[in-house]
C-alpha cells in the first residue's frame, strides 16, 4: 500500500498520510503548459515595458542601462567598486591588466536599522565604510574611478546617473526614491570624508554580471542573478527600445535591465500563486510587489518552505511531538540555505536534514519526517528554478540568436545542489528548437562587472564625450 502511494506521489515517503500532504503541496506542481503561459506572458509584459506609450503602466520596467559595449579583454587600470544590494555592502580595489583581474575587497554588515533606516543613515554609513577601507589600503589622495553596483530598480538618465524608482528585497530607506543615487553618495562622501573619488558608473548587478562574463566569453548576451533577489539584464537592439532618447550611434543596442523580479504585480500570474506566497507576501515589507522575486528567490525560498511544513505540522501530518516554541512556528526563521542543506542529503540518514531540524529547535523527529520535509524542499524549489527557467528562455526565444552564454550569479545558484541542473532540463524543454544555449557561473560580477563598465567608460572618455558605455 505505502509503496503505491509512493509511487503515485513521485517520492519515496512511505507515510500513510502521504497523500493527505500532497493536498498541501500539489499547488507547486505545475505543468509544461503553465510554464509555457508563464513565457507567453513575461514576453507581452517585457514588451509593453520597453514601449514608450506603455512603459508607465507596465510592471517590468525594462529600464535602458546606457551600458552599449560589452569589453573587450583590454580594460586596463585601478578601480573602486562598491557593491550594495544584500544584507552586506562590499568594497573592491579591482586591478585590470591586459584580461588579468586581481581583486581585494572587504564587506561590511548592513544593520537591518539602517536598512530601515533613512537615505542618510544609510549614504553616510556606506561612506564611512569607504573611508575605513581607502585608510586600510593606502589609497588616500588617489582619485580612483568609481564603478557602484546598486542592486535595485533605477532608472538610469546617464552611466553615472541613476534614480530609485523603488526598493527592493530588505531595504527600505527613507528620501531615497526618485533620487539620484550617485549625488547622494557624492554628498556622502563630502560629508564623512575626505576621499576623492569620481563615479564613473552605476550598474546592477545582474548587468555586472554580465559584463563580468563577457570579458573572456564574446557569446554572452544574458545576465541572470539567483540570490537574495531575482534578476535579469540582456541586450537589446536600440530599434526595439522605444524608451531610447539616447543616440543612435554604433553600437545600435543597450543593456536593459528587466527588473523581472516585478512580473505578477498586476495579478496576472494570480492563478498559479499558492496560500503560501499569498500569506509571505502579506507579512513582507513590501506587500502587493514582487511577485516572481517572491517565489524564487533567495530571501524567500526558506519561508515559504517554513509556511508549508508549519501547515503540515498544525493539520497534525508531521512533526506530531513538536514542541510550537521551536523556530519553525517563527516567521523568518527557516534560512534559504537550509533548503540547500537538506536537498544536498543524499542516503537514508538524513545528516544535513537532522543538523537543520536540531539547529530550528524542532524535537522528536521520524525518519519519515526528515523524508517529507527533503520533499516540500524539493517541490518549492523545483518551481523556483522552471520559473527561471522559463524567464531565460523568454529571454532567449526573443533574442532568437543560434548560441548563447547565459552568465549567472547569486548565492541560490552557487549553493543549491540541483538548481542548474533543473533549470538547464526545462529550459531544454522551452527554448525553441534549434537554439544553442549554456548557464555560465559568472564570477564576482558585483565587483569585476562594475569595474569593468567603468574601464569601458574611462577607455573611450578619451575618444567622445560619452555618456554610456
Ligand atoms: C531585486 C532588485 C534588482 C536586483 C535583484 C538581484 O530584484 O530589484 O535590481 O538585480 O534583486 O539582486
């Protein structure tokens, strides 16, 4: 009986009340059909985004990055670069000779305080951070340029000129939005410091990301993040960006950053939602927004495990001597990289799955338990990568060129055991046939990407008077 049942869930749990849990998780299930409605509508969504008399009320914003000229492996010189967009903000003295890339950097904590806080908590903290690593580093009184990843929506008016348009992910900071962020970094820095620097370039990081890639692969046209946020950046020929008033000079294309994460704003992709994304969405910080970041990413994943095991426990399906003090009944407390720690479990014993259940406090576990909670990991992120999946191939069906690099970044890719493989399966199954694609792991686009963009630009400042790359 227990092996039918079994079979008929396409997993090994024995339980008898397994198919009582599948009532619970079968919303995660989605077939080849949905995904291909997913692509149909992200496609209609990226495009109403790029026209001009659609863009205000389109919800991927697909903002033009002014970035237009991938490198070339010649980028040469000394560059700073700042890396903002998770709980840690990075500094990077980033060495780039003839294609060889030396890299020192350090990160400093973002108190969620400050992310909370106000626009000038927040610049005045990130410039003292500068400061500190500039002193550490011997780099007073040299004016190095500049190259920011700042991983959230901007709408970009020149390189060095980007404004918040909203944010994203944990922040969510006061006289931000609608401003431009290298003039407040610039006030910043007048205020708490005596550095000189010049900020060549404000970039995101899936555009780092991107850049980074394409230094040494010329075939890479794609920049995919899977880490605390979800992103996508590609480029884009100029006669398809009706918002370009930039000029039309060679090259005739752009990096536009699709700021994908906002797909299902509108509700348009309600009807494959489950109560568990309705109920983290509810109690975020940003209800209402982010609706494909909220069912793949990294800042979200472990939640919406938590939400389905803490339902399993409350209908009296699993962990049935578990004491309700334990973190699994906390909201937040079920971290994304356990999902990677307990799908990595690959025997009968279940160490990193036992090590994740005795770290939240959970106490008189079965086996069985271990093999439903591996199983609801599995589920949710199996739909987390074919919904990437699906993005990518979006992407790459409209782009519709013979082979392509898709570069990629972000800690739910690096440590997810499974999540390339998955995501290369379906995209086999969604990409039109004859189109070539590969998944590169893309390295240190935040710092290298920005660098890189900045070299670019400081390269050809020489030649035009530019304001792109
Ligand atoms: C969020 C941000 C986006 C960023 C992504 C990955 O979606 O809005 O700008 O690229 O996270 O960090």
């Amino acid at each position: 009986m227990s092996s039918k049942i079994a079979k008929t869930c396409q997993c090994d749990v024995d339980s008898e009340c397994f198919c009582e849990i599948e009532a619970f998780v079968k919303g995660f299930k989605l077939s080849t059909l949905t995904y291909k409605r997913v692509m149909h509508l992200l496609n209609q969504e990226m495009n109403n985004g790029l026209k001009e008399h659609t863009h205000h009320v389109a919800d991927i914003k697909m903002f033009p990055t002014f970035v237009r000229s991938l490198p070339d492996g010649s980028e040469n010189g000394d560059f700073l670069a700042l890396d903002l967009g998770g709980t840690n903000f990075r500094v990077l003295l980033v060495k780039l000779n003839k294609g060889d890339v030396d890299i020192q950097s350090k990160t400093y904590l973002i108190p969620q305080r400050i992310m909370l806080g106000t626009g000038q908590q927040l610049f005045d903290h990130i410039a003292d951070c500068i400061g500190k690593f500039v002193r550490d580093h011997d780099l007073v009184g040299q004016k190095l340029p500049l190259g920011f990843t700042f991983s959230f929506p901007c709408r970009q008016e020149g390189l060095a000129k980007a404004r918040l348009s909203k944010w994203t992910k944990g922040f969510r900071c006061e006289g931000v939005v609608g401003e431009d962020i290298c003039h407040l970094l610039h006030e910043a820095l007048r205020r708490r410091t005596n550095c000189d620097v010049e900020i060549v370039a404000i970039v995101n990081d899936a555009v780092g990301t991107l850049m980074s890639a394409a230094h040494t692969d010329r075939d890479c046209e794609i920049g995919l993040i899977l880490g605390t946020g979800c992103n996508a950046c590609y480029m884009e020929k100029l006669d398809n960006v009706g918002l370009w008033d930039g000029d039309y000079t060679h090259p005739e294309q752009v990096i536009i950053n699709t700021e994908w994460g906002a797909f299902g704003d509108n509700g348009c992709l309600d009807f494959l939602r489950t109560e568990y994304d309705r109920e983290l969405d509810t109690f975020s910080i940003n209800p209402g927004k982010q609706v494909l970041e909220k069912m793949i990413s990294g800042m979200y994943m472990g939640e919406i495990v938590r939400l389905v095991l803490e339902r399993l426990a409350m209908e009296g399906l699993i962990f049935r001597g578990a004491d309700r003090d334990c973190y699994l009944f906390e909201r937040g407390k079920f971290y994304t990289k356990y999902v990677s720690e307990i799908e990595s479990d690959h025997d009968e014993f279940f160490r990193n799955t036992k090590q994740v259940l005795d770290e939240i406090g959970v106490e008189n576990y079965t086996t069985e338990d271990c093999k439903i909670v591996k199983y609801v990991c599995t589920l949710i992120s199996a739909r987390a990568a074919f919904l990437s999946a699906a993005g990518l191939s979006t992407l790459i069906n409209k782009k519709n060129k013979g082979d392509m690099t898709i570069a990629v970044d972000g800690s739910l890719y690096r440590f997810h055991p499974r999540f390339h493989n998955l995501m290369s399966l379906k995209m086999q199954e969604l990409v039109k046939p004859g189109l070539k694609f590969r998944l590169q792991l893309s390295h240190d686009g935040s710092g290298k990407g920005a660098a890189l963009v900045a070299a670019v630009a400081m390269r050809l400042r020489n030649s035009i008077k530019q304001e792109c790359v």
